[in-house]
C-alpha cells in the first residue's frame, strides 16, 4: 500500500474520480481539486477514506493565486505532494471553425492548457524543494494530441500543446528526480463522452455511435503510471477503446 500523496485536478467527476478512487483503493492520500465543492466531497465520501487522508479543495485552475493556494493547502495537511494528476479540462463548443467565438477559444486555452500549467509549476516548485526531493506529474492528454475530431480545433489545439508541455516538464524536471509523463485517452465511459452512444460527427461528415471503455481501465493505467519508481517513467501511454475508429483509415 502507498503512503503517497496524490493531487487530483478535475477530481469530481469522470476521469478524475475514477483516478482518485483507484488511487484511494492503492493507499495514496488524496488532494481533490474542482471547481464544485460538493462534487469533490462526493469523490471523498466515494474514496472511503479518513478526513485525515483526503482534503478537499474547491479550485479554479485557471485562476494562478487558486492554484498557489490549493499546494499550499496540500503542504499544509500532507507537508509534501508525490504525484500531480493534471486532468481537470473540456471540450468546448463543437461549433464550425469560422463561428466559435475568441471567448469560446480563451475559455478552453485558459482551462485546458493554462490550468495544467499553472497546476504543474506549483507542483514543480513543491517537488524540486520538499525532502525527498522530487515527484511526478502525469497530464491528461487525449488521442485528439495526435488526430483531430471534426469541429474540434481549441480542443485539438490544446491537447497538441500539453504535449509540448509534457516533453518539456520531463526535460527540466530531470535535476530535481521529477518525472513527467502522459496519458492520452480515447472513448473512456464518462458524463464528457455519453454522446458518444448516439453518434459523434466522424471525419467524412457521418453522425456514427462510437464504442467506449470503462473509465476503470483508465484509472488502473494512471495509478500504474504514478506507482513505477521514480528512476523510471512511462513518458506516453495510450488508452483507447479497441474498436474505436482511431487505427485505420476513417
């Protein structure tokens, strides 16, 4: 069982419970983070776990001083932070190109892209001084940072850019023992992805219903990414399910 201490970004819902509940299940201390309260407290009474192991913290991840103050609170409790999970994030308007709003776009750069940022600074400023040094930081990529989807361009966009930002973290994260890799998800069952069981716009203009998988095996595939020692690292791994129309040629 771990004694680590884990802080899980999008933590109330989809992707980021089903992490923080695994993680729960290996051991970790959790740090929940969100922007609805009573949603992270829903993740937290799901966990099972004592106050004393899982704090809650309401947070806006695009918001630089809320983000300083969720790893403060997180030394606070814990005195340290061993794993980011950087998976807070949205789709955004799935409109034409030429009609999606500069507001529509900022709002999916400022969360998608910005936010894993400012959440990763934080926690690269807590890792490189905390004793032991060092930690990890898994990004929540998606098979759209490597393939678009019709109508998807901020989202695209800015999944291509957490690449970068996973590459870069790793390469200056390598002094100060931080390990940075990504997971890149296709289809996993969740509130984010249920139109996918009556049809999705595929690339030849069709509206086709898609397979998907148990948000689960996502989970299971994070805690195994944040539980290798930190003298190794799995830099990407896709998850996908396996007849989603990702492989081929549309």
């Amino acid at each position: 069982m771990s004694e680590q201490i884990a802080v899980v970004t999008g933590a109330g819902s989809g992707v980021g419970r089903a992490v923080a509940l695994e993680l729960a299940a290996g051991g970790w201390r959790l740090v929940l983070a969100g922007r609805r309260a009573e949603a992270l407290q829903g993740t937290a009474e799901l966990a099972g776990l004592p106050g004393e192991r899982v704090l809650a913290v309401p947070t806006d991840v695009t918001d630089a001083e809320a983000v300083a103050a969720l790893f403060a609170a997180a030394e606070r409790r814990f005195g340290r932070v061993d794993l980011l999970f950087n998976n807070a994030g949205a789709f955004g308007a799935a409109v034409p190109l030429e009609d999606l709003s500069l507001a529509d776009w900022q709002a999916v750069v400022d969360l998608n892209l910005t936010g894993s940022f400012l959440c990763a600074q934080a926690a690269f400023r807590l890792m490189k001084r905390q004793d032991p040094q060092g930690g990890r930081i898994i990004n929540n990529g998606s098979v759209s940072a490597h393939v678009p989807r019709p109508r998807s361009i901020a989202y695209t966009a800015t999944k291509h850019a957490v690449t970068g930002l996973t590459r870069s973290l790793s390469l200056d994260g390598r002094p100060y023992r931080i390990a940075c890799g990504q997971i890149d998800i296709g289809n996993a069952a969740t509130d984010m992805t249920a139109a996918m069981d009556v049809g999705v716009r595929q690339a030849n203009g069709r509206i086709t219903p898609e397979p998907t998988m148990d948000v689960a095996d996502v989970a299971r595939t994070v805690r195994h990414m944040a539980e290798l020692p930190l003298e190794a690292n799995v830099q990407f791994a896709t998850v996908m399910a396996t007849t989603m129309p990702y492989i081929g040629r549309g």
